[in-house]
C-alpha cells in the first residue's frame, strides 16, 4: 500500500512510501536536504517498522526537536498502525 505523510517542523513538505505488513520500500522525500533524504531512502529500503523506529526515532537537527528522519519514524508508524 502507498502512503503518504506531511512532516511537520522539518524542510521536507512530504514523504512517500510503500508499506507491506511490517515492510517499508520505495521510499522517496520531497524537500529537505537532497543528499541526506536520498540516503535514509536507500538505507532504510526493506527495513521494517521497528528496525527504521530504532535507528532514527529522536534524531534531531539544529535547535529543532525533531528531524526529517525523525518525522519518517513516525509516518512508518502511523502508516503500520492503519494498515
């Protein structure tokens, strides 16, 4: 299933997924800083919920209290709590 979440606090206006039970793939930013954003979405390509949950749930940037990666450990969540 594709999902889409709006990220709130962060550069990136949106972020865009596939979700397969616990799977997440395809995974694409629109704004943000480019070359950081393209890199979560390769690394994380294939990873679970829990598995993305664990390595970038609380990342912060700057004086922000949270992140784009943050906000992307959140939308996998939200997105397996719907499914």
């Amino acid at each position: 299933m594709q999902y889409t979440f709006r990220p709130k606090g962060v550069c990136s206006m949106e972020i865009n997924f596939d979700i397969d039970g616990n799977i997440i793939s395809n995974i694409s930013f629109t704004g943000g800083c480019n070359g950081n954003l393209k890199a979560i979405a390769k690394l994380c390509d294939g990873m679970t919920v829990e598995e993305i949950e664990s390595k970038l749930k609380g990342n912060t940037c700057g004086f922000k209290n949270t992140s784009c990666a943050d906000q992307f450990a959140i939308a996998v969540r939200e997105a397996y709590d719907k499914n």
